[in-house]
C-alpha cells in the first residue's frame, strides 16, 4: 500500500535543520547563561534548560508534518524497530538518512552557536563521564523513549510537542547528566568548548548510556503497551497532508 507522504529528501531536510535548531538552541543559550551569569551555575542550566524547553517545543510543531520531528537517532532507531512488527514505521533505508541528517544538523547547530557568539568553533573538554552521569543519561533516554511511543500508542500525538519539552525541562534538574538523551546532540555538542559542551572522550560512553536507555525504554513500553508496534507510524507529531490523514514521519510502501 503507498500512502502520500513527503518524500524522503524532504524529510532529511527537515531532520537536518529541526536538529541544527534544537543543538542552537542548548549551545546558544548555554552561551548567553555564561554571559549573563557568570558566577552562578545554578541560574546558568535554569537559563539554558527554559531555552531548551520552549525551543524543542516549538521545533517539534514547526517540523513534525514533515518528518515527525525526531531530531533524535534513539527515537528513529526505535522506530524503525517498532515497525518491523507491523511493516510500519521507518524503512532502513530512511533510517539511515534521518540518523546521517540528524548528526550533520547537530554538529552545524554548534558552529553555528558558536559563530554567533563569536566564540569560535573548538573541540570541548569539559569531562563528563561518571557513573552518575552514565546511569542519568540511561534514565533520561529511557523516560524519552516510553513518553514519545506511549503517545503514540494512546493515540495522544498531538501532546508530544509540549510533553517532550516539559520531559526533558524536568530531566535537565532530576538527572546528574542534564539530559542529553540523543546521540545526534551528544556529537554535535562535542564542537562547543562552553558551558553546553561534552569532551569527544566522554561522548562514547553518553552514547552507549543513551542506547543502553532506548532499549529499557522499549522494553517498558512494550510490557506497558503491548499494541504499541502498530503506532510506529505515529511517532512523533499527527498531522494532515492534502485533506488525507497522514500519521508520523514514513509509512512502508511495500
């Protein structure tokens, strides 16, 4: 069955900038809290963390009728597994398109940040693989990865815009590791040496925690919702094209 969709080029070209956008955001506003606050770290990841929240939400609504405003390769690559029950979801052909657009766009997020504030493009050293932070970012991909499907499954899409940014708001403070959950954001991150930036030695680790997390996370929401692999087509953001109902980022054309 073929169902309307925009073509895949446009997809990636929607992941691609929604994820530049979203890694602007984290780095610009991280570097505007170091600017203004100088002193005070705490006040420092408020400003950086409300910028977040309200940026990811409004990028979620700008691009999700295009390619569902993944922005994240832990909630593409769970996607395409969800799908492989249903025949739904992303192909791995798309797969391998949204995870190249998504880390392309967040390594341009931070040189982009970092040029508008004129600090210059260099590669972070700020360390920050501890145990603590490890286990803080299998918690936050694992809570990421149950909200977005559980959702989708419920048939609540249209709230993933305010939910996801309030879930990652709220992970910023309750997780040691501020809530990267993303690897596409870990490696763009690598290129700011500010206040948002994460050592090319740590980011391995942040990877294999966020990976780590996206399979409890699916693990949990298959045992919470067991019909959830016939929602693959719903992640992130319902949305009409044309008139016609058009569900979710790709819908196999088998």
């Amino acid at each position: 069955m073929t169902t309307s969709q925009p073509p895949l080029w446009r997809r990636a070209v929607s992941e691609f900038l929604g994820t530049s956008l979203l890694v602007m955001t984290v780095v610009g506003s991280g570097i505007m809290a170091q600017q203004l606050s100088p002193n005070d770290v705490g006040l420092q990841l408020l400003q950086n963390s409300t910028a977040t929240v309200l940026g990811l939400t409004v990028l979620i609504l700008a691009f999700g009728p295009v390619s569902g405003a993944h922005f994240n390769p832990a909630v593409s690559l769970v996607d395409w597994i969800l799908g492989r029950r249903s025949g739904t979801g992303l192909t791995l052909a798309e797969l391998g398109t949204y995870v190249a657009a998504q880390i392309l766009g967040a390594i341009s997020g931070s040189v982009i940040a970092n040029a508008m504030f004129e600090v210059g493009t260099s590669i972070s050293g700020k360390d920050r693989a501890t145990g603590g932070h490890l286990l803080g970012e299998v918690v936050a991909t694992a809570g990421l990865i149950l909200l977005v499907f559980s959702l989708a499954a419920t048939k609540r899409g249209i709230l993933a815009a305010p939910a996801v940014g309030a879930y990652i708001g709220a992970a910023y403070w309750f997780t040691s590791s501020t809530s990267f959950a993303n690897p596409a954001v870990t490696v763009g991150r690598i290129f700011s040496d500010t206040f948002a930036g994460i050592a090319p030695a740590s980011a391995p680790s942040f990877v294999l925690a966020q990976l780590l997390g996206a399979a409890a996370g699916l693990g949990l929401l298959l045992l919470l919702f067991p019909f959830a692999s016939r929602a693959a087509d719903d992640v992130v953001l319902p949305h009409e094209v044309g008139g016609s109902p058009l569900t979710g980022p790709a819908r196999r054309r088998d």
